[in-house]
C-alpha cells in the first residue's frame, strides 16, 4: 500500500464502508501543544494524537524525542481506535514531520496500513468539526522491529559503509548556526539532505520518479542501505516516508542529532562537505 494519500481519496474512503482510523497530529517544534487547534477544528472523525507525550519519551540522555514506552503507546493508539486490521491515515497541520512521526512509529512496532495524508490539513477541503469523537477502543499491541531502526553506534558505521543522510537544513548541517542542540555539525560521513525539499511549495510530495532522481543524486537507490537523522527523529521520519514514496527503504536514527551531540566523547564534523 502507498504511504501517502491525497485528500480526494480520503475523502472517498472515509465515506465508505470501512473508513481508516484517522489521527490529527499537529505540532510545531518549541511551540505550544496544538490540542486547541485541534478543538476548533479538524477532520470529522480524527482523534488528537501528541507527539511530545504520546508519540515519544521523556527528552534526555537519548535525544529530544526518544523513543516512547512502548506499554503507553499502545495504550494511547487503542484509545484513539487504532487496531491492527484497520488502515490508519494520520495528518498535521501541512509540514507532516509529526504525521510521519506517527506513520514511522505505528509502521515500526507492526502496523500494516499507515498513510500520511499528502499535504496535510492545509489540503484538505472537506468539511471540519470541533466535535470531539470518541472511537471505539482499538487492540493494537505493538511489536517493535518492523522497519530498521538505528542507534548511535549504528549509524556512525552506516556513515562509513552505506549512505546516511541528514535531514536538517544545511546551515545546521555545515554548523552555521545551532540554536537548539549542544553542539553544531553533523555526523562525519553524512550526506545533507534537508527534508524541505522533498515536498513543492504547497506541503504535497514531489513526483515518484522526482524523488526517486533526487535520491539517486544523493546515492540513495534500492540497491543502497540508507539511514537517515535529523535533529530529534522528526522531520528524519519524513525523510524515511520520502524514501519510501521513491521505493527505497532506509532505518531511522531515532536520538538523532540531539542524541548524538549531547556525548562530548562523539566526533563532529562541520562544513559543506561529509567529512
């Protein structure tokens, strides 16, 4: 199944006899929780998902956004409806680095049909509500391991032996400027890749076959193995759901930057250039 849809097919199936499970999970990096966007208006039939609460641990050792206890997960997931045998369309508000936060999260731990809505709420022109539904409880357990996942350790090697990519915006990248992590740079051996330029000027995903040349020019290809980071496993998800659209799988470092940079005893390269 593809990982994205439009908001036309959407549309359709959520009139039809067995609509998705559909999650809103606006969010904004340093923001406020985005629950009373929410409440004013979203998707009829979505249920609010938090990424910061529900979608990831407690920040620390192991980054910004580690990975969550995986018991609270599943419970949170069946509260919103979520089971195993039913698709599950998630969206935010039009970045969809939090929606492919949960796409990855739900498609790791054994989710068989997860799609990220292309474009985001910004694309949808259904109707809204403020009613808030209360789905049925769902039977999701997660079992973790379904997609490749990268450590720290891991991904320092997949930078000397594979391709990985860095998500992050160049100037992070080279070490420009660093205004929220300890340390500016990125992992020696990584490629820059920021993911803003997997999508148009709208939020929707370029092209199957523009992504697919925009990897090949990276190195990425189905023959490759691919690993990407961002700064704390966000917009790297989105990257990995771009990968995917193009038909290349690729593992997740989870603590990415904010993982990797709060270890004094790790190597930081800085500069346009991956070493």
């Amino acid at each position: 199944m593809n990982a994205i849809i439009s908001a036309s097919d959407l549309a359709s199936e959520l009139a039809g006899a067995n609509p998705p499970v559909l999650l809103d999970v606006r969010w904004q990096l340093g923001g406020p929780n985005l629950r009373p966007e929410y409440e004013k208006a979203h998707i009829p039939g979505a249920v609010f998902v938090d990424l910061d609460s529900e979608l990831a641990g407690p920040a620390g050792s192991g980054g910004r956004h580690p990975l969550p206890d995986l018991e609270a997960f599943g419970t949170a997931m069946r509260a919103a409806g979520v089971s195993a045998d039913r698709a599950v369309v998630v969206y935010d508000g039009g970045l969809n680095w939090a929606a492919a936060r949960a796409w990855w999260l739900l498609g790791w731990t054994g989710h068989p049909s997860v799609r990220v809505l292309d474009g985001g709420l910004a694309a949808w022109t259904g109707p809204l509500t403020d009613e808030i539904p209360e789905p049925a409880p769902g039977a999701f357990t997660p079992t973790p391991g379904a997609l490749p996942l990268l450590d720290a350790d891991g991904a320092a090697a997949l930078a000397r032996t594979g391709l990985l990519l860095d998500a992050r915006a160049a100037e992070r990248y080279r070490g420009d400027v660093e205004s929220i992590d300890p340390v500016g740079g990125h992992i020696p051996g990584a490629v820059s890749a920021p993911t803003t330029e997997n999508v148009t000027g709208s939020g929707h995903f370029h092209s199957v076959a523009e992504l697919a040349d925009r990897f090949k020019g990276l190195g990425a290809t189905t023959d490759s193995e691919v690993g990407v980071y961002c700064g704390s496993g966000v917009s790297g998800a989105h990257q990995v759901l771009a990968l995917a659209v193009a038909g290349v799988p690729a593992a997740l470092y989870v603590g990415s930057w904010s993982e990797w940079s709060r270890d004094g005893g790790r190597p930081v390269a800085t500069g346009p250039e991956p070493q």
